[in-house]
C-alpha cells in the first residue's frame, strides 16, 4: 500500500509527478478525490467497495439493487423505502416516505427501487457491489484506497496535471491528495471509502452480499464469480493473506470459513454442512442452499425466498404470518410471500433459495 504517489501502469511525465508530489499530505482532512466533477456521467465501481467511515449522500441516491446499511447508518427524511426492505428489523409491505430520519441499529436492508435523500449516511462496513455508479461530484476523502486494476481516464487530474489519455492503477494507493476523476473511470474490487466522503445526487447504488465471521461453506459450495474473500478467510486449508475478488466461479473442495469483510456474489450455491452465521445478509441477487445448511442465528428470509421440502423450522419461527410452535419438517416447498423468520436451529433443505433482504442476526 502506498500513500501520496499513484502507481501507474505506464510511465509518468516529470510534470505529472511534480504535481503529485506537491499534494495535499494525508493527514489534512480537506483532501479528497473527487468523481467526475463537472465532465458529466460519473465513476463506476468494477467491482465490491467497502465504506470504510461514515460516507455522506449529498443529493437522492437510487438503489438498484438491494443493499444491507450497516449500524450507524441514517436514512434521512424524504427518503422513500421501497416495499420488500427491512428496516431495524421491521418489514416494509409497501413503499414509504420517510417523514422523518431514522438511524440504523442493526438489520437493515433497502430493496431495490428505494431512494436515499440528502442527509442521509453511510456507515463504515457497508458494501458496495460492482454496478455502483458515483455521480459527478461524488467526492472520495483522503485515506480512501484505489485498488489495482482501476483505470483513471483521460481528462482525469491528479495533482493538478490532467492526464491525456486512460491509465490503469497498478498497485493499491491510497489518496493522499486531491485528485479529480474523468467520467468513465473505473473503480477496482478492494476499494475503501474514507470517512468524510460523499455521495452526489443521482448516484445508483448496488449491494453485496456481507458475511459475518464464522460463516462455513462446505465442500461441495461453489463461490460465485466477483465474490469477495476477506485477508484471514481459510479456503480449501489455505489461509488468505490479503482481500481476493474471485475471477470465475470457484467450488470449494475442502470446505471454507470466511472472515468478516467477506461478500458472496449472487449465484453462490451453499453445499451440504454449510452454516450461516449471525451478521450474514444475502443483497444483490438469491444464493441457493445445495444442501442441508444450518442456521446459527435468527434469520430473516428475504420475499421471494423458497424454503425445501425437507427443510427444518425451529420451535419459535414465523413464516408467512404463522408462528410454529414445535419444530417442523416441511412436507412441501414453501414461498415467502409474507415474511419469515427462522429461529436458530433451523435447517434449509437442498432446493432452498435465499432471496436478496435475507439477514441471519
């Protein structure tokens, strides 16, 4: 990782690096980078970014696909909650205007559709998914990380040197002083947001899919392509030094246990064994269950998820309105249309599919 100087993938005129060497230091909290000011369009995300403190969202931001706010969060008034969220634990039958700001405790998830006002934050460990579009004037603050493999493009200016034509990041950088990124930049899987970022009007937000530590995928799972795999995740009996985003899908042969930070894209497939462990939230698109996988947490399932026939709910479960009172093996598949939530000790059956708003807490 390196501060105050952007690696570049091709060679640097003496001017340009006059300029970045002359940047604003680290520690100066007015530095930041800013997206596409003034140039129209704006930066995507390649791949999932991690807010790393609290983020501001300075005009209504669309969320385009569902997308878990992390505790700390606040949904500003005016802000429209679209049916199928969750908010604090609460399901949303149909769409609502905020009429006042609400702070997020814990379980929370807006489903696509949902706008966020101005005023609204978001809080460190919130994940965004590739798809993300950050709207001219969208600012990164200093210490936010550009991953490698991002590419600034030509009208980009760093250090006050504009650059003539696109150029790829070839290691990870972290802002260390203002720079200004052209529309049609490219933002790497591994990225961080600093706090004190923010996020302009009309941005389109996409979520991933988080995972809490202790999450256990079997032999046998496969792990979609663009899945993130946190530094401290043991895959296959390999311990992962550093964040990976996974090129192509992957089937795990020797079972898995992901850190905290980990996101499984849409169209992961949860093998037999498998646990999902209290903190993980399914956003973005449905996994599929394999095989018989454990619930270690209450869980919220998602609308549109399908529980197996086979499936297990535990004593105290709710689903679809109907509260069940002993453990039940279900004879038949079963829809969420009205809500469910899964007591600890519940098993979903091979055929099950967790639909995006699904939370295990």
């Amino acid at each position: 990782m390196k501060v105050m100087s952007m690696c570049l993938s091709r060679r640097i005129t003496a001017g340009l690096m006059a300029g970045v060497m002359c940047c604003l230091p680290l520690s100066n909290p007015q530095a930041q980078l800013a997206l596409g000011l003034g140039l129209g369009g704006g930066a995507s995300l390649a791949g999932a970014a991690t807010v790393a403190g609290t983020t501001h969202v300075g005009g209504a931001a669309s969320v385009a696909a569902a997308t878990a706010l992390a505790a700390g969060s606040s949904i500003a008034a005016g802000s429209v909650i679209a049916a199928g969220s969750v908010v604090n634990g609460s399901h949303c039958g149909s769409a609502i205007v905020l009429a006042e700001s609400v702070s997020v405790a814990g379980g929370t998830t807006l489903a696509a559709g949902s706008s966020l006002a101005a005023g609204s934050s978001l809080a460190a460990g919130t994940a965004l998914a590739a798809g993300t579009t950050l709207a001219a004037g969208s600012t990164l603050a200093a210490g936010s990380t550009i991953a490698a493999g991002s590419v600034l493009a030509a009208g980009s200016v760093v250090g006050g040197v504009a650059l003539a034509a696109a150029t790829s990041i070839a290691s990870a950088t972290t802002v260390g002083c203002g720079a200004t990124l052209a529309a049609g930049s490219s933002i790497a899987a591994g990225s961080s947001i600093a706090a004190g970022s923010s996020i302009a009007a009309g941005s389109s937000i996409v979520g991933a899919t988080a995972v809490a530590a202790g999450t256990a995928l079997a032999a046998g799972s496969t792990i979609a392509a663009g899945s993130v795999i946190a530094a401290g995740s043991v895959v296959g009996g390999a311990s992962i030094a550093s964040a990976t985003t996974l090129a192509m899908a992957t089937t795990v042969s020797g079972g898995a246990t992901l850190a905290s930070g980990s996101s499984i894209a849409a169209g992961s497939a949860l093998a037999a064994g498998s646990a999902l462990a209290a903190g993980t939230s399914v956003v973005g698109g449905a996994v599929t269950v394999a095989g018989a996988t454990a619930v270690a947490g209450t869980a919220m399932a998602g609308f549109g998820s399908t529980l197996a026939a086979g499936s297990v709910i535990a004593a105290g479960s709710v689903v679809n309105g109907a509260t069940v009172a002993s453990a039940t093996t279900l004879a038949a598949a079963t829809t969420v249309w009205g809500g469910a939530t899964l007591a600890a000790g519940s098993t979903l059956a091979a055929g099950s599919a967790l639909a995006a708003g699904t939370m295990v807490f």
